[in-house]
C-alpha cells in the first residue's frame, strides 16, 4: 500500500498516459515516446550525481562545511556557494541533492538559496554562450541583476523563514540523504 501512496503521481501520471493512448492513440504514443526519452536523460544524470553527492557527503567532514558555508563563514561562504552553483552542470533537478546534502552538512540556508540560484542562473556554460551570443554588456548585466535579486532573496528567505520550516528542511535533507 506504501508504494501507492508514495508514487501516487506516478502512478496518476501513468494512468493519464493510458487514457491518452486509448482516446487519442497518435498523441498518446508521442507522449509515450517523451516520457521514455526524459526518463532515460534522469537515468543518465542522476547516478554520476548520486554518486558524487555520496563521496561529497563521505569526505567532507561536517565541521568542514560549517566553517567554509556555516553561519560565521561570511563573505567567503556565499562566494563558495556561487561557484559551486556556477560550476553546476545539468538541470535544476540535479541541483537538489547537492543542496540536501550542503544543508545535512551545515551549510548556512541563504548560502544553500544562493548555489540553487546561481545554478539555475550563472552557470559557467550559460554564461560562455551568453556571452558569445548576446555580448558582454548583456551578460554582464545578466550576472550581476542576478547576483543582486539571489543574494538579496536568499538573505530574505532565510530571515523570513520560522524556526519550525527550517528544522523541517534540516530533517529531510537529513532523510534524503541518509
């Protein structure tokens, strides 16, 4: 009954499917076909992933991340969070284990807002194709809007947020990732 209720999207997701091929067989096996190839992209993204988030959380020791991205880490733990969220490669999805994990680590939750939002924004080969494409004058204005509105929003996410959300967030990165 447990597998029901956990995949309950999946398993709605897939009877939509059905019901797609049975009135409408021509959209339903296009659909099909979408569905197949984005599960085999997830299949080849997420396990070098996994298994670098596994490494990450075997040999970073934990007070290692409170000092460089910890609540006392200032300046230099937001400018870690920004590279590492440059440096990102792949979709947003893959992005959130490694957040899990920052969190599971220690890492302060504004610096964890700010990698997600440099990893959905700044990342380095957006920014090599920004900058051939559009030029410096836009890409450069790109960065930095997006540094100012993900620095500023990360700050005011965490300060907004209760003490009950945050402990909540603690407590499923540290399920996720156990």
């Amino acid at each position: 009954m447990n597998i029901i209720k956990n995949y309950k999207w999946v398993w709605f997701s897939l009877v939509l499917l059905i019901i797609l091929l049975i009135l409408k067989p021509a959209k339903g096996i296009l659909a099909t076909q979408i569905t197949v190839q984005n599960l085999k992209s997830v299949a080849l993204i997420l396990p070098p992933i996994f298994v670098l988030i596994g490494l990450m959380d075997t040999w970073v020791p934990r007070e290692v991340m409170i000092r460089f991205m910890g609540e006392k880490s200032g300046l230099f733990g937001a400018l870690i969070a920004l590279f590492l969220g440059a440096m990102g490669a792949g979709p947003l999805y893959v992005a959130f284990p490694v957040a899990a994990i920052l969190v599971k680590k220690g890492a302060r939750l504004a610096y964890v807002f700010l990698f997600l939002g440099a990893w959905v924004s700044i990342k380095l080969p957006i920014f090599m194709y920004e900058l051939a494409s559009f030029g410096a004058k836009f890409t450069f204005l790109h960065v930095f809007s997006s540094l100012i509105v993900f620095g500023i929003g990360s700050l005011l996410m965490e300060k907004l947020m209760s003490k009950e959300n945050v402990a909540l967030i603690i407590e499923r990165a540290d399920k996720l990732s156990a």
